[in-house]
C-alpha cells in the first residue's frame, strides 16, 4: 500500500507462490509467538475482503510503539531488516520476499483499538491471520490511490461490491478524508452498488460544516 516514499514501497516481483507463502507464515508466526499485535493489510488483505489478486509482498499494520519490536522478532527468524523511514515504514526481506512492517498509514491512520477489536481472522496462504476491517482497508485504499496505483481504487470499489459492511463505523473512520471517500462511494453507486444514502449524506454533511479532512496523503 503505497504511501509517502512510495518508491521504496515495492515488493520483489520475483518471489515465487511458495516462497511468498513459506515468508508470510514465518512472519505471521514471528508476531504471533512473541505476541505482539498486527493486522494484516495491502493487497493479500484486500484479495480477503474484495477481489482475489496478484500480491509479491506483505502489509503488515502494527502499533507505532511496537514497529522496532514487530523488527526484531523477524530478525530472530532470519529476515533482513531495515528502518526505512522512521515515520511510517520499516522493511524485512528473506529468500525474496519483501514484508512491509507500517506503523502508520495515509494521512496519519493508525492501528488503534477499534481496528483490533473489529479485526477479522481468516486464512491466507494457509496460515491464519487477523485481517484489517474492511471498513478501514476501504479508507485507506481511498486515501492512498493515486495516478500511479490505481489498483487501490479498484481494490477499494471491490471491497464495497462485496458488502458486509457496517456503515456507520466507515463513515466515522473516513474522518482522515471525507472527500475522497466520499467520491469513491458516489462512484460506486454509479455502478449500481449498494450505497446507502445516509452514509453519502453523513459525509456531505460534514464536507459542508468544514470537516472535508482531505490533504496530501
């Protein structure tokens, strides 16, 4: 999921469906085992509640107190590290495999209780998982879409074609950008997806009182 410096936010595209899967369980096993939380994001997350598709990386969404903890115990399993950038990404890489460990997203999103407590466990590759609210992918796939990734709008668009989603919380966490997701919703029901009005209205209402929370992501 890219994001300021998105250019070193680039999986290898290289690793193989084997080897992505064999990193992904030890880097799950990593955090788990030292009980450290996470949730799972980007687009193996986004193939969980949206649409299936290509992934050569790993998202992983931990608090900012836990980022040079969640760091060393993938060190302990072999992986190299690295603090890319100390506001928002650090990176571990074993046998080609590129694990994203973010600390923050899109204009400052950050892992906080409600994430956790709305987390939904599912497998991927194989291995189980605690998988970001749908809700939440959706806004920071929102946020972060640009002109050089726009998978993330369709990833985003995927998200609200499946359902499942409880609109009053969506519409309280796009406070980080009320604009954009607010378009994302109006084109979404252009394409005869299910959008209620009062999530539309909700967000207009609060553009028009001042609240648009929209700037560089």
């Amino acid at each position: 999921m890219g994001m300021p410096g998105a250019a070193s936010h680039r999986g290898f595209e290289s690793s193989s469906p084997d080897a992505l899967a064999a990193v992904f369980a030890d880097a799950i096993a990593a955090l788990e085992d030292g009980e450290l939380p996470y949730l799972l994001i980007g687009g193996l997350a986004s193939a969980v509640v949206g649409r299936p598709r290509c992934s050569a990386d790993v998202d992983l969404l931990v608090r900012p107190g836990d980022a040079r903890r969640a760091l060393a115990l993938l060190a302990g399993r072999g992986f190299e590290t690295e603090e890319v950038n100390p506001h928002w990404l650090f990176k571990a890489t074993r046998d080609g495999v590129l694990v994203d460990v973010l600390f923050k997203g899109p204009r400052d999103v950050y892992a906080d209780h409600a994430m956790f407590a709305r987390a939904r466990s599912a497998t991927v590759l194989g291995r189980a998982v605690q998988v970001a609210p749908p809700e939440d992918l959706l806004v920071m796939k929102a946020l972060v879409h640009d002109e050089e990734t726009p998978r993330h709008w369709h990833d985003a668009l995927a998200i609200l074609a499946a359902g499942d989603l409880d609109w009053d919380y969506l519409v309280e966490r796009a406070r980080k950008g009320n604009r954009r997701v607010l378009s994302l919703l109006y084109y979404g029901a252009s394409l005869d997806l299910a959008v209620p009005g009062r999530a539309l209205d909700a967000l207009r209402r609060r553009i028009e009182a001042g609240g648009g929370g929209d700037g560089p992501a």
